[in-house]
C-alpha cells in the first residue's frame, strides 16, 4: 500500500497551496478564454523557478531531484486545479525533457533540458499526423537527409503546447514505409523553424492547453538535432511513453478527486423535497461509488510510479493505471456533472468543464483498447496482477 515519506507529505501540502492560490481560481476564466491562445504561460516561469518543472529529473541536467512519486502529487494536484493547465505541464516536463534526457546525446541535453527545466523554453512532443493516431506505425512526416541537415516534408496534428513551443520533439520517418516501427526517428525542432507553419486546433476540453496542427515545407534541420539513433530512436523513445502513462494515470486522479469534491460540495448544499440532496440515498451511493474507485486508482498510481521509481517493472502496472485512473476519471465526471443538474450545465460550472476535460486521457499516452492488449499479452507472459 503506498504510503507517502513525510517530505513527499510535504511536497503536496505545498502544491496543494500553491493551486489554491494560482490555478483553481483561475481555471474557469482559461478554460472561457475565446482566444487562440488562452495558456496561462507564466505558469512555466513560476514552476520552473520553484523547481517544481524538474521534479524527478537529475539535478546534473538541471532537475531538482526526487522521482516518479514525487511527480505524481504534481500532476495530481495540479489537474485538481485546472487539468487543461496541468496538460501543458505534463507534455513540457514528462514527453519533451524527458524525451531528451531519456535518449538525446550529452551535447543536446546540456543544450536544452536545463533551460526546459527552468521554464526558459517550453517544449512539445509530436508523434500523431492526420494518418497516424493510435497506429504510431502509419507516421509519414518525412526527413531526407541533405548533407549536415534534415529536410522535412508532411504533416503533424493535436499537438499540445505546438502553438508556442521553442523546442518540438518530431517523430518523422527516416526509413522505411508507412506500417513499420523501424525507421521512425526524433528529431529536436525549433519551433521557430522557417517553412513550420502553427495553426491553433479549438477543442471540446482541456481548453487552458493549445493544440496545434503542424505543416513542415522543406523544413531545414541540423542533423546534430537528431534525439537518439537514427532510424530507431522513436523506438527508444517508446520508454518515456510507457513512464508516462504513470503521470497521465495521476492527471486523471486529480481530475477524478476534483470532480468528487464538487459533486459533494453540491449535494451537501443544493436542497431539494426539503432536504439537502444528500439526504438520499442514491445520492449518497454515487458519491461513495466515487470515492471508491478514486482509493482503487490512488493505489494503481502511486504503486506504479514505486515501481518505476525502484526500477522494477512498471510497465503492465502503469498500463492498468492509465486505463482505471482515465475511466474512472471519466465516470466521476459524467456523475458529477449529473449530480449537478442545470446548475452543471452551464459554462461557468466546474462541472461541466471535468466533463469536457476528462475524455483525452483515454485515448492519450496510447488508446485504452491498446492498454488492453498490452495487458493481455503481459499476462500470456506471466504477469500476475
Ligand atoms: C487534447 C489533445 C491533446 C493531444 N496532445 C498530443 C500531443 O501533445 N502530441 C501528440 O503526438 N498527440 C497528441 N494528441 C493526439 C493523440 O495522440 C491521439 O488522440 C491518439 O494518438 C489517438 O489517435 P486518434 O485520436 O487519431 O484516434 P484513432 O487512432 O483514430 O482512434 C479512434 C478510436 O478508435 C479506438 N482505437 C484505436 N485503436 C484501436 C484498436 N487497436 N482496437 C480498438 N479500438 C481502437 C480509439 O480508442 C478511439 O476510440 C492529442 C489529442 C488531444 C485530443
């Protein structure tokens, strides 16, 4: 049973502190923002000065130590307060510098991860295109190499944080056809880079976040930017997806446990045939149905983030933890917002927004249905849950 040490206890009470005080009362106000670009980016400046961006990296490369778990009660406790604003976090710390600290050469992680760390440079990770979602295999983008340089030609789309991104972590294909893990590289791009053309996605939820689609024409990129081996390196980079699905399964518990937090606070308040709502019995069930499954996910979170931590195998563990935290994330949400009626429904309601927020992490750090197989194939394999 995951029990916290009294610095990770520690650690918490502080996030938890700062979120009141920052995000939560910001989130509906990003969450409304019409603009194209509604992130809150001083968000990357605060945290990185606190040291909170390089939570669970090595302070050689400019972290601040700790590790998986302590990075979990980050993101927990950030999606408590805003999840669209979380996800920004997570794909700049957990998919972009750790992309680069994972697999890059000396030379380019000195060069990059301590200023992504420090909230100087934001980054992205972009492996989807208009062909290639959960089927990582079908990715076209294509770079030629061209002497010193890589040209790209193609397409990436759903990109988090693209929209401003300074560094962009590019799955493109380097070898090979369509239909084939080998031959996929990364490249490290700048997000400035002259013929990448940005253009804003509008969304459902996650709203604070931006998504962009990415054209590349002949985009120049120095060969030295390759992250890992070329031809192989997206299948080295395949590592911090799967550590990933770790701190997605605590975005999703955050979600989850802000979601049950409004729905009591409404049925203790809102009152109806003369009593309060939870006066009922079936009001009161859902709520405890709530909590049940959040204690159930808390659990598969943060014993997965030990395994990792300890270098045990995680990877089984952290694939249950994403599919449970993302759909119990979910239900909570749609039973909140049930809960809340009318009230719920309308725009300024958090309700609403879990509603909206919840459904990504389904399908993100891969598909749910591809958990599953992962899962079944673990157990063939002799996993023991
Ligand atoms: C808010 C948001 C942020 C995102 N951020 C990023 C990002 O930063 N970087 C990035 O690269 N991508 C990002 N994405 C894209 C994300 O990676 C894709 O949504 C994901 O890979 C799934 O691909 P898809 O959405 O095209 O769905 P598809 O692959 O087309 O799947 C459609 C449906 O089929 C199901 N399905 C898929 N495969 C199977 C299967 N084998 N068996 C049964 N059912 C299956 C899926 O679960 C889904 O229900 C983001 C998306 C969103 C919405």
């Amino acid at each position: 049973m995951f029990e916290p040490t009294a610095e990770q206890a520690e650690f918490r009470t502080q996030v938890a502190r700062f979120v009141e005080a920052e995000i939560a009362p910001n989130a509906t106000t990003w969450d409304r923002d019409p603009s194209d670009h509604p992130y809150p980016m001083h968000l990357f400046g605060q945290l990185g000065e606190l040291g909170w961006l390089g939570v669970g990296f090595d302070e050689s490369i400019g972290g601040s130590g700790g590790g998986p778990v302590d990075r979990c009660i980050l993101f927990e406790e950030l999606a408590r307060g805003s999840a669209g604003a979380a996800l920004g976090i997570y794909v700049h710390t957990s998919l972009a510098a750790a992309g680069l600290a994972a697999v890059a050469n000396p030379a380019l992680v000195e060069r990059f991860v301590p200023k992504l760390l420090a909230g100087e440079l934001t980054g992205a990770w972009a492996y989807a295109e208009p062909d290639s979602g959960a089927d990582v295999t079908q990715v076209r983008l294509s770079a030629k190499r061209d002497g010193d340089n890589f040209v790209l030609d193609g397409a990436k789309m759903y990109i988090t944080n693209a929209t401003f991104a300074d560094l962009i972590l590019v799955v493109v294909r380097t070898a090979g056809e369509p239909g084939r893990l080998g031959g996929l590289s990364v490249l490290a791009v700048d997000g400035e880079t002259e013929g990448l053309t940005r253009t804003p996605m509008a969304k459902l939820g996650m709203r604070p976040s931006e998504l962009a689609e990415l054209h590349f024409d002949q985009c120049v990129v120095p060969a030295d930017r390759l992250v890992g081996e070329l031809d192989t390196g997206f299948r080295q980079c395949l590592v911090v997806l799967s550590q990933g699905r770790v701190f997605a399964g605590a975005l999703s518990l955050g979600l989850g446990q802000a979601a049950m937090e409004a729905a009591l606070a409404h049925v203790v308040t809102r009152e109806q045939f003369g009593a309060p709502l939870a006066a009922k019995q079936p009001v009161r069930a859902t709520i405890a149905d709530m909590v049940t499954r959040l204690r159930g996910v808390r659990e598969l979170v943060y014993s997965s983030a030990m395994k990792l931590e300890s270098g045990g195998h995680y990877d089984t563990d952290a694939s249950i933890a994403k599919l449970v935290s993302s759909e119990a994330a979910t239900w909570i949400s749609e039973r909140c917002l049930h809960l809340h009626g009318a009230n719920g429904y309308m725009l300024d309601s958090p309700a609403q927004r879990y509603y909206r927020d919840c459904k990504i992490n389904e399908w993100g750090e891969g598909a749910n249905e591809l958990q599953r197989e992962m899962i079944f194939e673990a157990l063939t394999k002799g996993y023991r849950p």
